[in-house]
C-alpha cells in the first residue's frame, strides 16, 4: 500500500519545480539588461538577483546606504517588492528626512589624512549708530577668512579651527572691529566607555564700547586677549554617565589711547582663571538623562590691588541640576538650572552670585526647517569702585529655513539683560538684537549673502544706543 503522504509529497515536489522553474526564468530575463531597465532596477541589482540560483547568499549593494544587504534578508514576494528594494528609509514620524547640511557643499582639500575646508568672504557693510542724541555712520569693507581641518583616522581625532576678520573703514567715523578664533581639540578613544579630550585656542576682540567697563573717552577701546587650555574625561558605565574636566583661562587687556591724547593703562584686569568641574548623569532612556554638575574655579589678577584699590581676585562656585533630551533629528538639547557665584577677595565688594539657566535646544519642526534656542547664564566682573559686577542672562533664537535647494533664510533674535546688584553705581541693561539674512549658493564653490541687522540697549540710567547695519557680500569655499 502506497504511504499515506505520497500526494502530497508528489505535490510538494512539483510545486518546487515550478518556483525553480519560475526562478529559473526571471533570473535569465534580469540578466538582460533591456529587461533590467524595464523593470527599473540597476543592472548591478539585476546581477546580482541572476547569479542568486549559483550563490548561496549574494550582496545586493544599496545606494542610499551604501550597505551590503544579504539575499536572505529580502522579504519573500519580490514580485511585490521590486521597485521599493532602493527605497530610502522613513523617519519613525514619517516625516522626511532632514536636509544633510553638507550636501551641495564643497567637499574640501585632502591633505594626507586630513580635509581642510577653507572659506574666504568679502562684504560691503553700511553702519549707523546712535547713542542718546549723537549718531555716527560709516561704509566698510569686512574681508573673513575661516576653516577647518579635521582627520579621518579609524580611532581618534584632531580637529583644528580658525576664524578671523578685517574691517577697513571707507568712509565716515566709526571704530573698526577686528577679531580672530583659533581653536585645537584631540579626542582620544582610550576604550569603548572612556573618552579623553584634550583643548586650546585663542581668541582676539576689541571691547564694545557699548559695554560697562567700556572707556566713555576712548579713541579705540581695549584689545582683548583670551588664551584657552583644557583637558576633560568622560567615562559611561552603562545607566550612568559621568566626566571631570580642567580649564585654565588667561584674559590680557591692551592700553587705551584717550581722545586728551594719553594713554590709560588695563593691566589691573589682567587674570588667570582655572576652573574644575564634574558632571554626573543617569539614563533613564536613551532619549532622556537627568544630570548633576558642579564646578568650582579660582581667578588670580595679576595685581593684587587695581587702580582704584580693590582686591578683585575670587573664588567661583556653581551647581546645575538639569535634563538631557535626544529625541534623534526632531528635537534634542538640555537644560539645566543652578546657582552661581563669585567671592571676591575684598569684603567691600561683597559677594556676586544669582540663578543660573542654562540650554540649548535643536528643533526641527519640517523638513529644511532648523530652530535653535539657547539660554546662557554667566558673571562679569566690573572694574568700577565699589561694584562687584553683573549676572548676565542671554536668550538667543535663530531660525534657518531652506526655501529652494540653493537659498536659504536665517531669522536670528536674541535678548541679554544685565542686573547689577542693589547697591552698585552702575544701572541695569537690557540689549535687543534682531537680523535677517540670505544665502544663494551660486555653485557649491560660490555663494551670495546678504544680511541686515539692529540693536538697541536700554539702560536704567543713562541714555539708549542704536546700531543698525546693512551688508551684502561674496563667499568662496573650497
């Protein structure tokens, strides 16, 4: 008697000569490449799809990963899939993908194992400003040049910076502002969980003349120096985050020529600064880590007592207790609340200290679309008898919209407030700042920009400023 499965068995293996039949022949239809383009896949895919009765697991290569994907990984019914195998992948929102910021961008010169990006800018500007019934206006020319260059290398990384900028006046008064940034960081990959970096730079800038410690009769106001040494560990233990890190800071001030035709000594605000601080911080998700940081830093003047008599070396002390967010593309930052405070050395001025806040926040509400919020808290030593200093709170907004693949938009606002303490000489401030600007990418190589800008600072006591400017201008990137 034949065995109870025999049919099925006879049925089972005829369905199996008809699928290898069937596979059979679209793998020779696919290896045509008239057939390939028909069904528009790749004759790369087609291939590879051909050769898949000869090899056990072929690679079919994505061109949006560039990843290889094993034929054993393709869902079942290729008849269905074809045409979505080269799909790019959605967000888990099903909105598209952000715009990559380097696309279209110039790719840079190698230089061995690094890519230096340079950038060289030329804008005609047009300033006017006010302060209380006198106004001044100038036309000038702001010629900038900065890069980048960062290795490649499998494990670690050197990243160098630089930024500078020249003005040169052509026409009516006004003070030429000058300015430079270089910056340096190694990271070293000791192991998978710890992290080292290592940082300097140098910075250079004239003091506002809108500033508090500012020389009212100044012929060009101070050259500020700024030297930067760091170093920083940072160790993640699973659940648990943490980092400790040192810096040192080093502010030089240059003379001032007074308009009487003298020059003003600011040596007494030269000082060094060092600063530790730690951070502790456990995840609660991969999106969202609750922190702790603490820091606590001694700044030494070069002379003990200033023109005036006042001991302004200290000791600052500060602590944050804040919130990580990293909700991918979409929305990612932190923000953290604390104290803060200088303890100066002379009892007189007394102690400088206040509520600290502290953020930046990413958001991209569309597609080409960026928003960027930041807070920042920090103290400013005075130079003035009998004042200790302001805390300072600066809000900053800027918006960045892609409105064609070659134009985009920038609408920037940021608001800084100056509180002196209750019994100091000095008043209270508050400085608008509002801009607007364009980029029209020519080519990858060459852009054209345009911007406008105007600030206001309204003080307590005293009468309020106005600075409106206007530039238009070439970039060209390599």
């Amino acid at each position: 008697m034949a065995p109870r499965f025999s049919g099925s068995i006879k049925a089972g293996a005829s369905l199996v000569r008809k699928r290898a039949l069937l596979l059979a022949g679209c793998s020779l239809l696919l290896a045509h490449p008239a057939a390939a383009q028909s069904l528009d896949v790749s004759p790369a895919t087609a291939g590879a799809l051909a050769g898949s009765a000869s090899v056990a697991t072929p690679a079919i290569t994505d061109p949006q990963t560039t990843a290889a994907v094993a034929a054993s990984d393709l869902p079942p019914a290729l008849d269905e899939d074809f045409n979505r195998l080269n799909r790019r992948q959605e967000t888990i929102d099903g909105l598209r993908t952000r715009i990559d910021p380097e696309a279209g961008q110039a790719q840079g010169i190698r230089i061995g194992s690094f890519v230096l990006k340079p950038t060289l800018s030329e804008t005609f500007n047009h300033e006017r400003q006010k302060n209380g019934s006198a106004s001044q206006s100038r036309s000038f020319v702001e010629t900038g040049l900065k890069g980048s260059l960062t290795s490649d290398w499998s494990r670690h990384q050197l990243s160098l910076t630089g930024e500078g900028v020249l003005q040169n006046n052509l026409s009516g008064e006004g003070e030429e502002e000058p300015r430079a940034d270089v910056g340096a960081e190694l990271r070293l990959d000791l192991s998978d969980e710890t992290t080292a970096r290592l940082t300097t730079g140098y910075s250079f800038e004239r003091e506002d003349a809108n500033d508090p410690n500012a020389i009212a009769n100044a012929e060009e106001q101070s050259a500020v120096n700024t030297y930067r040494l760091g170093a920083a560990v940072e160790r993640d233990l699973g659940l648990i985050r943490g980092s400790v890190g040192l810096d040192f800071e080093r502010v030089t001030y240059g003379d001032v020529e007074l308009d009487n035709g003298t020059t003003l000594s600011q040596e007494d605000r030269n000082r060094n600064t060092g600063t530790l601080t730690t951070r502790l911080g456990y995840e609660l998700s991969p999106a969202l880590i609750p922190f702790l940081e603490a820091s606590v830093g001694k700044s030494i003047y070069d002379l003990r007592r200033d023109t005036l008599g006042f001991e302004r070396s200290y000791m600052s002390y500060a602590g944050r207790a804040g919130m990580e967010v990293d909700l991918s593309e979409k929305l990612n930052g932190e923000l953290a609340l604390g104290y803060e405070t200088f303890r100066f050395d002379d009892d007189r001025l007394g102690d400088l200290g206040g509520l600290s806040v502290d953020g930046r926040v990413n958001w991209s509400p569309q597609r080409g679309t960026d928003v960027l919020f930041g807070l920042l808290t920090y103290l400013d030593p005075s130079t003035t008898a009998d004042n200790p200093g302001s805390i300072n709170y600066e809000l900053t907004n800027i918006i960045t919209h892609q409105l064609r693949s070659t134009l985009v938009a920038t609408l920037s606002n940021s608001l800084t407030l100056r509180d002196f303490p209750s019994d100091a000489a000095a008043s209270d401030e508050a400085t608008w700042r509002t801009g607007a600007g364009l980029t029209w990418d020519m080519s990858r190589y060459l852009a054209l920009t345009g911007d406008v800008s105007y600030e206001r600072t309204n003080r307590d006591v005293g009468p309020s400023s106005d600075t409106t400017r206007v530039g238009v201008g070439l970039t060209l990137r390599r």
